[in-house]
C-alpha cells in the first residue's frame, strides 16, 4: 500500500509538471502566432526623391575627376541643408501602385494604403499619384477598389492616376475616379462594358446518361448553370442583369468624367493612349516615371505600400488563378 500511495504521489507530481510545461508551451505558441501575424503586415514607406537623387548622384560621379567630385560634395551638402529647413514647407505627394487581378485581390492593401494617408494628408496642400494597373475583373471586387480611390477625392485631395500600360474595365473604373488621367502613349483605356462567359456541359452529361438536377426558390435565383438546360428566359434574364450593370458604370464614369461622350466610348471598345486623349478618356500623355521625376522637383514624393504576407496555400491559389486568367486573356 505504501509503494502504491509513493507511486500515485509520483504520478501526481509529474502530471501536474506536464500540465505547467504543456500551458508554458501553447502561451509561447500564441504569443509566436501574434508576433507572426503582426509581422504579416507591414506599412513601409520610402521616399523616391532620395532615390531618384542617389541615381543623379552616382552618374554624375562617372563624368567627374576627383577634384570635380569634391566640389559636387560640398555642393550637395549645401543643397541638403536647405531642402532641410524648408522641408516642413515642401508639398508633399503620396505615391500608390496598384496591380489588378480578376478578383483586385490588392483591394485590402489599397484600402489600408488610403487609410494611411488620410491620417496624415493635408487636402490644400498634398496630392496622391495612384499608378494603375488592371484590365478588369469581377464587378463588385473593383467596385470597392474604385470607392477606396473616391475616399481620397470625397476629403478634398488632389488624385492623378497614371497608367503605364492597362486600365481596362473594371481598371478604368478606378482610373475615372481621379481628378485627372495620365497615361502612356501606347496604354489602354476603355473598355466601358461588362461580359459575363461560361461553359455548358448539359449535352455531355446527356450523352452519358447523367442527370442533373437544379432546385431552387426563387424565378429568377439561377439564370445560366454550367450543368443544366439553359433556356431562352434565363439567358433574356441575364442580358437584363448586365444591362443594369453596364447603366451603372456608365452613370458611375459619369460622375467623375462629365464631359465623357459616354455614348461613343461606353461601347466595351478599349483605346491605346493617344486615342484616348481625343476621346477625353484620359487628359495627358506621360509615363509616370517622367511624371513623378517632374513631380518630385518642387514636392517630396513619399510611396506608401501595406504589405500582407499571405499563407503559402493562398498565394498558389492566386498564382493558379492569375495564370489561368492571363492564358483566358490571351
């Protein structure tokens, strides 16, 4: 009995150790998963006039002999003190990027971007260049997207959007929010229409004896699947929805582009630069580096990104999925 009551002692003393170093271990695991989870997200910001100097800095430097070098020193020197004492003065200008997807998966770090900026943006003085890119994509994604650039424009800030390359669609959307649209000679703009595309694969199920059964409460809660009998009415029904959808977009370029001659651009036709400047589509032709290098003489140019670390298993799904959007695309 005794060796039973000293062994039941020993078990209760090293269950209750097990227990203190099981809760040690999952409090260090939580405290790890916030601290990953806090560096998942991360504002950074960098000035590009200290860029753009550092590059003037260093091929001015290849024509110069040493003597011509120390005096370029003492210059810069010079030159540093007083952008210091007027720096409070100096403008400023926000700089974002955007790069779109079918989803504007970018959106959330668009919309934490804005909140950034409007935490420290004064609306008489400082501006924003949104630099984007996107052809287009699901409807409500860039609608949001686009209302993240109207919050710049509803405080009374200044937004120029530039696009190197495509603002397409639902890209164009977000390019119309801003008071003006500086684009690329060779850049695509338009394409003010929506399109809706799937497959059907009702007769192969038919042809191997598949049946397939729809079941809904609602007339019109499906309009075209992709494994049942689609009908006349469904698909009159869907032209309705895109039509509606279309009268949306269109009132919403309006709103922001008055002057827009929507009936000659609002076709679903796209536009290279050029084009697009005598149609009213965009209001300059210049690429946003030329842009941001004139900008950045008279303003300090600040480029602000918030940067989310996504999960190994969502940034594949995203890579499958924009890979498979851009062979659809092409």
């Amino acid at each position: 009995m005794e060796l039973l009551a000293d062994f039941g002692l020993f078990l209760a003393k090293t269950l209750t150790l097990l227990g203190v170093v099981l809760v040690m271990i999952a409090a260090i695991a939580v405290a790890a998963s916030r601290g990953r989870s806090q560096q998942r997200d991360r504002l950074t910001v960098k000035k590009l006039n200290d860029r753009y100097q550092a590059m003037e800095h260093t091929l001015g430097n290849a024509f110069l002999d040493r003597r011509g070098r120390r005096q370029l020193r003492r210059r810069r020197k010079a030159e540093k003190k007083q952008l210091a004492t007027r720096a409070a003065d100096r403008p400023r200008i926000f700089v974002l990027r955007f790069h779109g997807d079918l989803r504007a998966s970018y959106t959330d770090n668009l919309r934490e971007e804005v909140s950034a900026i409007l935490t420290q943006a004064r609306p008489e003085r400082d501006r924003v260049v949104a630099c984007v890119e996107s052809a287009g994509g699901l409807v409500h994604s860039y609608g949001l997207a686009a209302a993240q650039l109207a919050r710049l424009r509803d405080r009374d800030i200044d937004l120029t959007v530039v696009v190197d390359r495509v603002a397409a669609s639902g890209g164009y959307l977000m390019a119309a929010v801003g008071h003006r649209i500086v684009a690329s000679p060779f850049a695509i703009l338009g394409s003010i229409g929506v399109v809706a595309q799937m497959p059907n694969f009702n007769r192969f199920l038919r042809r191997h004896d598949v049946d397939f059964e729809l079941i809904t409460a609602g007339e019109h809660k499906r309009t075209l699947t992709l494994f049942g009998e689609n009908t006349d009415e469904g698909r009159l029904k869907l032209r309705e929805e895109l039509e509606d959808i279309h009268r949306l977009f269109k009132a919403y370029v309006h709103k922001y582009r008055s002057s827009l001659d929507l009936d000659r651009v609002a076709t679903g036709e796209h536009w290279f630069g050029s084009q697009a400047l005598e149609l009213g589509l965009a209001d300059s032709l210049q690429t946003s580096d030329d842009l941001l290098l004139e900008l950045g003489r008279e303003h300090d140019l600040f480029e602000v990104r918030f940067e989310r670390k996504e999960p190994i298993s969502r940034r594949l799904s995203l890579a499958i999925e924009n890979t498979l959007e851009r062979l659809m695309r092409r």
